[in-house]
C-alpha cells in the first residue's frame, strides 16, 4: 500500500512539475552574424544575461490542438527572464493542448538585427517539425522587450516566417524617446539611432492589414514601460483591420508574467484561454 501512495505521489509530482523540454541549437552551423559577446554572464540561470548562443527550448503538447506558441522572454535587450515570462508557462499551453517554445535568443550588443534573426530562425525550425509537432498555426508571443522583439516579428517577416498570431505582454511596442522604455531602446539601438531606424523598430507604425491577429496585457500603472505603448498598437492594429484583443488592468505594474501574484492573473488566462480557441476554429 505504502509502495502504491509512494508511486502515486511520484506521479503527481512529475505532473505538477511538467516535463523536460527538447532543447535545441538555433544556429547549429554557426550564426550568420555574430554579436560580438565573448563570454556569457550567469548563462546556465533562469536569468541569463549578454547571451551570445540562441537555444530553443520545446514542449511539445501530448494531444496537440494545432496550435503552437514561440515565447520571447523580457529583459530590457540585456538579459532574459527565462522562467515567469518563459519557461513557467510551458504546463498552462500545454494543458490547453498547445506546443510551446521558449526561446533564449542572443542581446544585440550594437547590431540591431541580431535578435529578430534568431526568431524567424526559430519560426523556420518549428515549422521544419510541423508534422511531427502537429503545429497548424504558430504564435509568437513576447513580454516587455520580448513584447517588443515578438511585435517586431509580427510586423517584419517573410512568407516563411510570418507568425499566425501574436499575444503581447506588457510590450514594449515604440522606439520613439518621448514613450518607449528607454533601456529597451539604447541597449536596441543605441543611444543616438537614426531617426530612419527609431522608425523601423516604432511597431505601431509598422503595422498593415497583413499583421496577424494580437492578443495585448498591459497595467494602467506600469511605471517602467507606458500603457501607450498597448493602446497605439491595438489602435494601429484596428485601423488595419487586424483582430485584436486588448485587456488593461488597473494595478499591476510591470513583469508579472506568470506569476500568481498579480491580482489578474485568473482573468488573463481566462481571456488568453478563450482567445485561443477562437482563431484556432
């Protein structure tokens, strides 16, 4: 009997806790570009910072829906909050029947087009699994700068790497001094960008009637990165006919992500849960 509850409790215990994910190379052959870090600081830690080395991080759904979710972590362009906006999350898609990704993509270090780069690669590398997978359609979603770097993959992309839907947590969406989160931006692109690039990487105006489906979080009182950031992009993404979806909480303030305590948190899955079954049909 002792033998049996011990086993049980095991059981549990791996369910609770989810499974390890496949890991995978993003460049396995060498980047075509490099981003000059040398050495990786805290590189094996949920919070890895000046990444050199993009590493794709799958879970894959046992009864996969045809859905599929690419995370970009948040971190200001300097490090990534690779657990409450990355890896914490993999058992909640998982349990709605969704293949989820983490990707640990590399800190541009002056070159601008590093990180984008590792996300359409791994858009390419999801999709090279698609059948394997069961993926249908794939999303890409982003908190903060990740919420930048995931719009920024929504609005500048190829036939081959277009995602299918976005979900935006707290983005950082504008390059624009008088609004953006000006980490974000000089660790991005410097701290005196061409006006030509502060526009290229401003989303909101980026956006066209062929930018996927956006589902957005934002709180009223986020002192580190402004709502306005949310609320220009949704009413870009409107004007272009886009579906979209934008939810602002009264207090929060910034980087929640998973965490249970924000005081939203049950309101946001329920709505995100809900919002994926729709553009899912």
């Amino acid at each position: 009997m002792k033998t049996l509850l011990l086993i049980s409790l095991l059981t549990i215990s791996c369910a609770m806790f989810g499974q390890k994910p496949i890991e995978m190379n993003v460049w396995p052959n060498g980047a075509p570009k490099d981003n000059g870090i040398k050495a990786e600081k805290d590189g094996n830690t949920d919070h890895p910072s000046y990444t050199n080395k993009a590493i794709l991080y799958v879970y894959p759904a046992q009864k996969g829906n045809g859905q599929a979710v690419l995370a970009c972590p948040g971190g200001g362009y300097t490090h990534l909050a690779m657990a409450h906006e990355g890896k914490d999350l993999a058992d909640w898609f998982n349990a709605q029947g969704i293949t989820y990704a983490v990707l640990r993509y590399r800190m541009p270090n002056g070159h601008d087009e590093i990180p984008l780069s590792d996300v359409h690669e791994a858009i390419r590398m999801l999709r090279k699994h698609k059948s394997e997978w069961n993926i249908k359609k794939l999303g890409i979603m982003g908190s903060s700068a990740g919420g930048h770097l995931a719009s920024t993959a929504a609005t500048h992309f190829d036939a081959e790497t277009r995602p299918d839907f976005q979900i935006l947590f707290y983005p950082v969406i504008t390059m624009d001094p008088s609004y953006t989160h000006m980490g974000s931006h000089d660790n991005l692109l410097g701290k005196n960008p061409a006006k030509e690039l502060e526009k290229k990487y401003s989303n909101e105006l980026q956006v066209t009637p062929q930018t996927p489906p956006a589902f957005i979080m934002h709180s009223s009182d986020d002192g580190a990165v402004p709502v306005a950031n949310s609320v220009n992009y949704y009413t870009a993404l409107v004007k272009n006919g886009v579906p979209a979806s934008l939810h602002i909480y009264p207090i929060g303030g910034h980087g929640w992500g998973f965490r249970d305590s924000f005081t939203y948190k049950r309101q946001w899955t329920g709505e995100l849960e809900k919002w994926l079954r729709e553009i899912n049909k």
